[in-house]
C-alpha cells in the first residue's frame, strides 16, 4: 500500500468527522486502523479479530473473512 498516496486521504476522512478509516491491503491481507488524533495507525492481520466500537458498537470480524 502506497503511504504517499493513503495518508492525505485518511487526514482528509478524518479531518472530516471520520471516527475510524480502514485501509484494506489485499495483497498483504491486512488492515489498517486509523483513527482520529492518533500519530500511527494498527495493523490487523488475518489472525485478528477488529471491531468498530467506534461508530457500531458490538461489531467484530476476523480479518481472515475479509478476504477469500
């Protein structure tokens, strides 16, 4: 995933009122959290499970059934 062209457009989501902005990388099969006034973002990988507390809570999945 090309961080040069991801990073100003997750600013941009966010600066916007985006609560989180997930970036899927199907290549690496992961994905990447960001989330508001946070410096670095996480990094999910197939074997973890992420949710979205942040706008639904209760909501979960494991990384791996993003993928086929």
């Amino acid at each position: 995933m090309d961080d040069a062209y991801a990073r100003p457009k997750v600013a941009k989501y966010l600066a916007t009122g985006a609560k989180v902005v997930w970036l899927v990388d199907t290549d690496a099969r992961t994905v990447r959290g960001y989330g508001p006034n946070q410096s670095e973002y996480a990094v999910y990988s197939a074997d973890t499970e992420i949710n979205l507390d942040a706008i639904a809570e209760g909501f979960s999945a494991p990384v791996a059934s993003f993928f086929p």
